[in-house]
C-alpha cells in the first residue's frame, strides 16, 4: 500500500515521499513521541519518521515483522528508544506422511535501545542485515509475545529493563523450537504456501491483542474451521499444523534483557511458590494501568483463570461472580482505571452478548458492572470511555 499525509486536518491529502509505493503494509505512530512514526512492509526493510511523515529513513530488521495477529513493535513507556520488536521465522517443510508442502513459522523477539538509530546508519551504508536489532532470548527461540513491564506509565514497580515473553515450550524434551535443524529452506514472505504459525500450535492456543477502544482479548477457545472464509489453503494449513506436536507456552520475565530469566510460576505466596496453576499453559499476557494479567488455561478443558499480580512476583488469582454454568474461556480486558480493571465475559451461547466486571484496588475481587453488553464474534466490546 501507500501512506499518505495531511498537514491540514484531513483537508488535502498527499502521498508521502521516501517509501517505495506499494511496500508499505503497516503504520504504527509511536504511543509516547508524537513526531515519531514507523511504516513496516512484508518484507525486512522498514521505514521511521522523526518529524512527522514529513521525511522517511529506511532501516532493515533481522526478520519480516510478524504476521501471526500480535504487535510487531512494543514500546517502552519511559524509555522512548527502547523498542522489542517480534520478526516472523519461516521454513518450508515436506515429506513426512502428507505429500503438501507448508510454510511452518514462528516468531522471534528482537530489541533495540536508541529507536532503531544504528540500524538506519547501518542500512544507509548498505548493511541491510538488521545488524543494529539485537536477539532477545536468543537465535531461533520461539515467542509467542514480548512486552516491556512498563508498557504503561503507572506500573512503576519493576526494573525499567524488566521484559516479559510468552515462550513456546517443546512438547517434549527431545524436541526444539529451533528451526535450523529442520530440513528445510527459508521463503520469501510471498511464496503462496499454506502457513502454519507455531504461535498456534501451543496448547491452548495463544491468543491476545489490544484494540484501542475495544479491549484486550484473552481467549483460549479456537475458532471453527470455515472452508468458504478462510480458503483451502488456509484450511489445509490447519489441517497439517494438527500433525505437529502441540506445544506450551511459559510466560518467562528478565531484568536484564534476558541474560537470565525466570518462568513465571501462578500459585500462592510470591513467584508461585507452593504450586503452579499452569496446568495447561498461558493463555495471554498483557499489561493494562498499574496491573499485570495473565490468562491461564485448565490441562483438560477450553476454561481458563484470570491471575493478576500488582508487582510483577506476586500473583493472585481474579475471583468473578459468574452466573452458574458460565465457562470462563475467554476475557475481553477493556481500558481500565489505574484503581480497578474492566473485564467483560462471554454469558450467552451465541458468545455475542456479555457481562462487564469491575475489580477492586488490588484486581482481585469483582463486582458485576453492566449486564448484556455486546460483542462481536471477535471478542471486540462495544464499550467507550468518554473523557471530560
């Protein structure tokens, strides 16, 4: 696609120079510098603005910007050159028992201190390797996300280095997240193969993503398999990624832009000591004002547990008075205050009506807000906070 700029209010509009036309996929203004904007394309080379789209720098990531429905970039709420960003690793994949060739993906959290600056030199000299991006967890460690612990200004209480990642665990020892080994080739982003995202392998699926204005979604329940609006492809990639070992996800956090780590362990007492109620992985992760939720999933059902933590080691687990027979499996976490925490929950068959929650000072204890709320088929709530 094409960016295009006004400098009147909406009143003219002009294509904006610097960017290839075409290249351009997605645009993401940077949330704590006004002037600043990125443009990602399909491919690894990316372009920033310092001045408000008046003039574009391209700069080149290690890997395409992540196509699996997370946020490529993810923004430091302090440090405004503190960026992660999450690049997407594709290999093709045959043999076996099906005769189909497939994309099988995953992703890769990267990071970077002075807002891509060495990256844009490096690109200018002609290095187009991303050579400025560093690795996170290290080549060939799959993520399902990455976020800053101080993705918002109110949650002060950990390390600003602090980092927390949704890693997707092998099944089993003897397997790897690393693709090197595979037998395989990288693809170009448009080589038109069915695509399998290991992000959706991972038992249960890991979903989550922020819509502004409509909340963040924390879902463990898959959607149905739908021929006529996805495509063969799409169904037949589905069909061959369930002949893939299902993997876990762990929700990991380091202080120190992962030179160490630690998994995050839900139970009582701090960091979960006396017991883990991670039975069947993290669902999602995301931090919302002064709070950090996580969604966790029961080993042998689609429900989930909503656990909460005020400072990023102790966790406690969210109790909400659901109507008898309601199935906590799926969250829908709306813009909350920096004293309580807006959740909306699926009550209706249809999964399109809900009921909206408001916790406590400590997210811990719910009390039923609003009845029938409404929501799309996609978890979206039509609920706005109004300003003044």
């Amino acid at each position: 696609g094409r960016i295009f700029r006004s400098s009147d209010s909406g009143a003219h509009w002009d294509v904006v120079s610097g960017i290839p036309s075409g290249k351009a996929a997605r645009l993401y203004a940077h949330p704590h510098e006004p002037r600043i904007a990125y443009v990602l394309s399909d491919s690894s080379e990316h372009w920033i603005t310092h001045d408000e789209g008046k003039s574009w720098e391209a700069f080149s990531s290690p890997l395409p910007a992540t196509s699996s429905g997370v946020r490529p970039l993810e923004f430091h709420a302090e440090r405004s050159g503190w960026i992660l960003f999450i690049g997407e690793k594709c290999v093709e994949e045959s043999g076996g028992w099906s005769p189909f060739p497939r994309q099988v993906c995953h992703d890769e959290a990267f990071y970077v201190k002075d807002g891509f600056a060495k990256a844009t030199r490096d690109h200018k000299a002609g290095d187009h390797t991303g050579s400025g991006i560093a690795p996170l967890l290290g080549e060939g460690k799959a993520v399902a996300k990455c976020m800053w612990a101080r993705h918002t200004k109110e949650f002060e209480t950990m390390a600003e280095e602090a980092i927390f990642c949704l890693g997707i665990v092998p099944a089993s020892a003897s397997e790897s997240t690393d693709t090197s080994g595979l037998r395989a080739r990288l693809l170009p982003a448009e080589q038109p193969l069915p695509r399998v995202h290991r992000r959706n392998l991972a038992y249960p699926r890991a979903t989550s993503e922020t819509h502004p204005g409509d909340g963040i979604q924390l879902a463990s329940a898959a959607e149905g398999l739908s021929l006529a609006s996805r495509g063969l492809k799409d169904a037949v990639a589905e069909i061959l990624g369930s002949q893939i070992t299902r993997n876990k996800v762990q929700l990991l956090v380091s202080e120190d832009f992962f030179a160490t780590k630690r998994i995050v362990h839900f139970g009582s007492g701090n960091d979960g000591a006396g017991g883990d109620r991670a039975g069947g992985g993290v669902v999602a992760f995301s931090v919302v004002k002064s709070y950090l939720l996580a969604a966790i999933s029961h080993a042998d059902s689609n429900e989930m547990d909503l656990f909460i933590s005020v400072d990023g080691h102790t966790w406690a687990e969210s109790h909400l008075p659901l109507p008898p027979g309601t199935e906590e499996d799926a969250y829908t976490i709306l813009e909350s205050t920096q004293h309580s925490v807006l959740v909306d929950i699926v009550t209706s068959s249809t999964r399109a009506v809900g009921s909206l929650f408001r916790s406590n000072s400590n997210g811990t204890y719910y009390t039923q807000s609003l009845e029938h709320t409404h929501r799309s088929k996609n978890g979206l709530v039509d609920v706005e906070r109004v300003h003044g």
